[in-house]
C-alpha cells in the first residue's frame, strides 16, 4: 500500500499541502471483511532498526517534502495489537505526545 501512498503525498505537495491525513491503516493489509493481516503489524521500538519499515520510510518522506504526515498503522508491542495514529513532522520525527491508541467504547 505504501507504493500506492507515496505518489499521492508527493502530488499533494507539489500542489501546497503541507499537512496530510492519511486514511485509517492505509498502509496495512486490510479487506473489506474486517481482516487484518496481522503480519504487517509494527513496533514503534524497531523502526528506526528496521530498513522495511513503511513508517521509516514516511518519516524520511514528510523529512524530504518538509510537510506533517498524520496516519494509523497496526502496532504491534509484545503479544498485543494496536490501530495506532502518529504524526510525523516535517523533520521526519514523530511528534511528541502524538502516539495515541484506539480506544473502543465501552459496550453495555
């Protein structure tokens, strides 16, 4: 999905955007049915280590473009699974305080 991501970033850009929102687990594996392939799941932890990291890779794209990138990505940490959103700044760091997890509402 990122292949199909990344020129669109680039044209948003090239037309003036400076803060791009991009659609929920755009970059994951996910089907109309609901299932996710929990296989493209992340670790925030391992990505800077990791040279197939999509979100490394969009780190160093909102960096070169000098533009904010908001996404959720599946995260993944020990045996656990997270729909989490970033921002990425224009220096290609995650912004502060920006990792947030989905939460579901309660159910009565």
């Amino acid at each position: 999905n990122l292949a199909l991501v990344k020129p669109l970033i680039q044209k948003a850009q090239t037309k003036g955007a400076k803060f791009i929102l991009l659609p929920e687990l755009a970059l994951n594996k996910y089907s109309w049915e609901g299932c996710i392939a929990w296989s493209s799941a992340e670790s925030l932890d391992s990505i800077t280590q990791d040279e197939q990291s999509t979100i490394k890779e969009l780190m160093e794209l909102a960096s070169k473009l000098n533009i904010y990138i908001a996404l959720t990505f599946l995260e993944a940490e020990h045996n656990h699974f997270f729909n989490t959103f970033i921002l990425l700044n224009p220096s290609g760091k995650i912004e502060a305080n920006t990792k947030i997890r989905k939460e579901y509402p309660a159910s009565n």
